[in-house]
C-alpha cells in the first residue's frame, strides 16, 4: 500500500503477503495500519479487485472510492476487438480528461452510446463504476489522483494536498471553503 505525503511524496505505507488479494488479506492489512495509527486515507485508489474495496468500506468506512484510470482503461480494451481500440481510447480520454464533473457524464454517456450496442459488457464496466471513476472530480483542479499514478512521480502542486488533508473542500476543481484554522 502506498500513500502520498503532504508534499506529494509518495511512500510505501504497508506491505503484506496476503490471499488472492482476498477481503480479509486486506482488511487485516488495514487494520493493522489503523492500530499503529494510520487516519483514515482522502481518497483510497486502487484497480477495483473487488477484495479490496469491501475492506475499505468494513475498516475504513468515511475513506470515498477512486478507480484506478489505468487499469479500467485496460480492462474494457479487453473487452473489445482490437479495431475498436483506438476509437475507445479516446473515448476514454474523453471522459477522464473533461473538463469538469458537469461534462464527464456526457462523456461517459457518448461513450456508451457509440459502444453499447455491439459491446455492452464493454460500456459496462465504464457505467457501473461512473460515480467511482469520477471520484478525483472532488479534488483539485490539477487532477491529484491522475498526477499521481503517472511514473509514480511528485505532484505538481503539494501545497493543494495540504489544503486536502486539512478539509478544504473542492467543487469542480476549485477551493470553495477554506479550513477554518486557514481562513483567519
């Protein structure tokens, strides 16, 4: 498990051997994270191993849902014939990089209107996560989670996961609210 500082360092928080990664792995993986101290996360990312999430949501209730872009995008190109994949990865493009979480809906709509017919386990996998996929929405206008899984390098902007962790709240990219303690 790895975890990004407030200075957008990234850091190994936990490594475990576990089953498959089954529920319980991870959960007594979590646990034992949250016995030394460990907060609940932001946002937790993960590639949607179904084991994983239903821990999250046992041991770390109040901690919302990212899917992780990469790994979905790979799963529907698997789910279509090759020619559909230069088509669909744009498609894709189009939904994750909206511009804000107004347009990312249409996207997604677009999406499952030019797919769904001849490959609706494809779109599938797109639909039924939409609210998960579209999670990063929430937080800064740079897009913390996509800057994040790209070459596991430094976000560009740290002083914004700062202002994450602090409770700032973001709506469509933008701070709305600041902190209390901040706004003085």
């Amino acid at each position: 498990m790895i975890g990004m500082r407030a200075d957008g360092r990234k850091d190994l928080v936990a490594l475990a051997g576990g089953h498959r990664e089954s529920a319980e792995s991870w959960a007594e993986l979590l646990r034992d994270c949250k016995r030394r101290g460990m907060r609940a996360p932001v946002l937790a990312v993960e590639d949607g191993a179904l084991g994983f999430w239903k821990s999250v949501r046992e041991v770390l209730p109040e901690t919302p849902e990212q899917r992780c872009w990469f790994h979905k995008s790979s799963n529907v190109l698997g789910a279509l014939p090759k020619s559909a994949h230069p088509g669909a990865r744009k498609a894709l493009a189009e939904i994750w990089g909206a511009e804000d979480k107004d347009h990312a809906p249409a996207a997604v709509k677009a999406f499952a209107a030019t797919y769904g017919a001849k490959f609706p386990k494809a779109v599938a996998k797109v639909t039924d996560d939409a609210d998960e996929l579209l999670a990063f929405y929430d937080f800064p206008a740079f897009k913390l989670i996509e800057s994040a899984q790209r070459r596991w390098r430094m976000v560009n902007a740290p002083h914004l996961v700062a202002l994450v962790r602090a409770g700032a709240r973001f709506e469509q990219g933008v701070l709305v609210e600041r902190p209390e303690r901040d706004a003085a």
